[in-house]
C-alpha cells in the first residue's frame, strides 16, 4: 500500500509543481538549440539594438527554440545551471511564450513547452501598438517562492527578480541579432489580467516583456 501511494506521488508530482491536474498538462516539443556557429559576438553586439517596427512575419521554431535556449537554457547539463547568471542560482524567472496560438512556459529542463493556455493573449503583453504585431512575446516571470528559500525581504526579492531576468533579457537580445530578428524589451501591461491568462500563483509576477519578430523595415 505505501508503495502505491508512493508511485502514485511520484507520478503526479511534476504536475502538481505546475498547479494543474496531471490529465491536462500538455506539453510541446521544441527543435534542439543551435549551440555552435552563428554571428560572431562583436558583430552581434555591434548590432544589438531596440526594434518596435516589427511585422507579423512568423518567428519559426527554430528561432523560438534558439531565443529560449539562449536566454535561460542549461548549457551544463550535469548541475543544471543555465546561459544566463541568476541570483544564488535559484533560477527564479521562468520564460512564458505568447503567441497566436496559445501562451507556453518554458521548462528549460526537458526544452520543451508546456501549454498554459489556448488563447491567443499578445495585447495583454504590454501597452505599446508592437504587441498587437509581434508573432511572439516573451514573459520574464519570477517565483518569489524560490527566492524566498535564500531572500527573505520582498524588495530584495523584486531587486534580484529584476537582475535576473535584465540577464536573461540581453541573452535574447543578441540572440536576436544574431537570428536577423527585431525586438524589444518593455515594461509588461495590465499585470493582473496577464497573471490570470497565464494562471500564475499570486506569489508569481511578471517582471519585463520581450517582444519578438521580424524587423518592418
Ligand atoms: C527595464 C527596461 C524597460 C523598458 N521598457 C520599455 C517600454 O516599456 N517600452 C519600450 O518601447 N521600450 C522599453 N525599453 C527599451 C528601451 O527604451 C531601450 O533599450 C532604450 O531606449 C535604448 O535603446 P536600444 O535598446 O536600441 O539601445 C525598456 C528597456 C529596459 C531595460
């Protein structure tokens, strides 16, 4: 019997990490990354800029899988840890996806996307006209409750919240330009209205946006 209940926890317990009943998570599988090759680093910083004229040409899988893995992918899979630095390595933003087709988080782990949500929830993402465009938006999302294991002060938790995904967000800038793709990082919109898309605990916040897609000019 206490073996049943065991396997019974072990099976339901990723998805009881993500707050939904086991039957309904589904996930999507990404390309692997490109880990070798594209521009050279002083090209792709000389190029890095902000683009807010971006056209609804899609950004494709591939890039999506780059950008993701990029910003916050483990690079040494023996510890886990990850391309960008993160406070005491609590890894404590998680990468939301949001696009016509539905809102994803991704779970760098397994580097793939887990379904959130169907509807397509892009002009929740900010207040700007290029969330209305932009193919993808990215959500740099923190859980204060694994900051709250090491950070006990809830400002000091938004200060290292903000670092963190600052961190994650250049990674995806010079992704980016080394993609040939256009973006922009910008405050977040309405963030009660985006947590309730995405069904985030009240202890999750959204910290920054990153619009995504194809330069207009
Ligand atoms: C924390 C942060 C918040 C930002 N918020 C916005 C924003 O809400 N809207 C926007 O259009 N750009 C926003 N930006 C982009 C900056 O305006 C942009 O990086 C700056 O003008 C410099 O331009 P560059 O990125 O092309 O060098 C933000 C950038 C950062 C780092």
């Amino acid at each position: 019997m206490r073996q049943c209940v065991l396997s019974v926890l072990l099976w339901v317990g990723p998805a009881l990490v993500l707050g939904a009943d086991p039957a309904t998570v589904e996930f999507e599988s990404l390309p692997g990354p490109r880990m070798e090759g594209g521009r050279p680093l002083m090209e792709v910083l000389r190029d890095r800029k902000s683009t807010r004229e971006l056209s609804a040409d899609p950004v494709s899988r591939e890039q999506l899988a780059n950008l993701l893995w990029a910003g916050f992918g483990v690079n040494r899979p023996q510890t886990g840890q990850r391309t960008a630095p993160c406070t005491m390595n609590l890894r404590s933003i998680d990468i939301y996806v949001v696009t016509a087709e539905g809102a994803y988080r991704y779970d760098a782990e397994a580097h793939r996307l887990v379904v959130v949500s169907r509807q397509d929830v892009r002009t929740l993402t900010g207040g700007q006209d290029y969330v209305k465009v932009a193919p993808v938006a990215l959500l740099y999302v923190a859980d204060h409750a694994r900051l709250a294991t090491k950070v006990e002060q809830p400002a000091e938790q938004s200060f290292y919240a903000a670092v963190d995904a600052g961190l994650i967000g250049e990674n995806v800038y010079l992704c980016c330009a080394s993609e040939g793709l256009g973006c922009v990082i910008h405050m977040p919109g309405d963030r009660t209205a985006l947590s309730q898309a995405l069904g985030l605990r009240p202890d999750q916040q959204v910290v920054l946006a990153h619009s995504v897609g194809h330069s207009a000019k």
